[in-house]
C-alpha cells in the first residue's frame, strides 16, 4: 500500500508539472502576441514621426524617442516569444513529445466556476490534513517513553498546523483569482464591442493606420489580461486540489 502511494504521488507530480509547464506557455504566448501588436503600433508611429520630421513638423529629439519605444516593444516581443518558444520546449519535453515537431498546444482551460462556487472548505481542510505526507509522517514516528509521545504530539500539530494554514491562504487566493478573472472577462468583453466596431471603421476608411493599430494593442492588451487572468485561476485552482489530495 505504501509503495502504491508513493507510485500515485509521483505520478501526480509529474501531472502538477505539465500543468505549471502549460500555464507557462500560454500566458508567454499571450504576451507575446500582445507586445507583437505594440510593436507594430510603435513602428506605425515611428514612420510617421519621420515623415513629420521631412515636413519640418517634428524634431530630431522626437525622432528619437519614437525610435527608443519601438525598440523597447520590440525588445519586450522578442523576450516573450523566446521565453514562449523555451516554455513550449520544456512541455514537450516533460511529455516526452518531439520538440521539433508541429504540435498544438491548447489554450489553458477555464475551470468550472461554480464548482469553485460551492467548494466545502472545512472538508477540504480535513482531507489536505490526512493526506499531507509531513502529517502522516508526524503520525507514524514510534513514541514509547512520556518525553517521545509529547514531542510526537507537538510535531503532530505543527505539521498539521502548518497545512491548514497553507490551506487558508489557498483558499483566499482562489477567490481572489475568481475576481480577478470576472473582471478581466468583462472589460474584455467590453474590449471586444470596441475591436468590431474599429475592424468595420476600418473597412469603411474612417481610421488612420496609427489610430487602427493603437486599437488592435487595446483589445489585444485586453485578452492578454484575460487570459493572464484565466491562467491564475486556473493555477490557484489546481494548486488547491493538489494541496487537498497531498501533492503540493
């Protein structure tokens, strides 16, 4: 029994890390694409300072500090595509999967919401506790004389102390991930109204290209939240569960 523990722990932390692995490359991914559109915006801009500049309209120095924003967006979308390209090696990786080959990887899934809704804490609390190895290693120490049984005791509870502890603080940082995201969702909804009507004004010639591309880092800005958003939450989430069955 205890080696088919050990087995199943081992197996759930191989899990845990794909998961964390996941996480990783979707929320680099998503910045990436989002700096990608910011320094496309900052090129935009950068080429009509220097046509302002030809007019007699703009100065040397604004020259330069276009060109010093473009390159920081520029720096910021190389950084995260490079930290987006190693995320995605390492999963692969980690599932034994071929680096080189053409793979989807997926979006980090929502949880579900309500059940997180109607998560029984004082249960979960409980279960965290037997199936902490540090409580059930506390638990199973021989004790044969008086001083041995109240250092067993102590030990008990601090270890059983320390778990419902860890327990709380995950607690509240799955509501406050659960917030978080409610809110990402609506100013991205809210996000998404604004991009169709800027595609449709687009369309019609009512956009400069500058004012077109300041949009599109706005609704991609938005998504970035929003997906930011669904990625801690799904990570307090699972850490939650982890913790609750042991592994974390």
């Amino acid at each position: 029994k205890i080696q088919t523990t050990s087995r199943q722990k081992t197996i759930d932390s191989y899990v845990l890390t794909a998961q964390s692995l996941m996480r990783t490359y979707n929320q680099m991914n998503t910045k990436a694409q989002a700096e990608e559109k910011n320094y496309q915006a900052a090129q935009s801009s950068y080429q009509a300072v220097l046509k302002k500049q030809s007019a007699g309209m703009a100065t040397a120095a604004d020259v330069m500090t276009a060109s010093d924003t473009m390159q920081s967006a520029k720096n910021r979308y190389e950084s995260y595509r490079q930290q987006a390209s190693n995320a995605r090696f390492n999963l692969l990786s980690a599932l034994g999967l071929d680096t080189s080959a053409d793979i989807a990887i997926g979006s980090v899934p929502l949880p579900d919401l309500s059940a997180i809704d109607v998560v029984d804490f004082n249960t979960d609390v409980e279960q965290a506790v037997g199936n902490s190895s540090s409580v059930q290693n506390a638990r199973h120490q021989s004790a044969g004389t008086a001083t041995e049984i109240s250092v067993k005791s102590d030990q008990e509870s601090q270890a059983e102390g320390t778990v419902r502890s860890r327990m709380q603080s995950l607690y509240e940082q799955l509501k406050a991930a659960k917030l978080q995201y409610e809110g990402a969702e609506a100013a991205y909804q809210s996000a998404s109204i604004t991009y169709a009507s800027l595609q449709k004004k687009q369309q019609a010639g009512m956009l400069s290209q500058s004012d077109y591309l300041q949009g599109v880092v706005d609704y991609y800005s938005a998504l970035d939240a929003k997906e930011t958003a669904v990625v801690n939450l799904n990570q307090a989430w699972e850490t939650y569960n982890w913790t609750v069955k042991g592994v974390s």
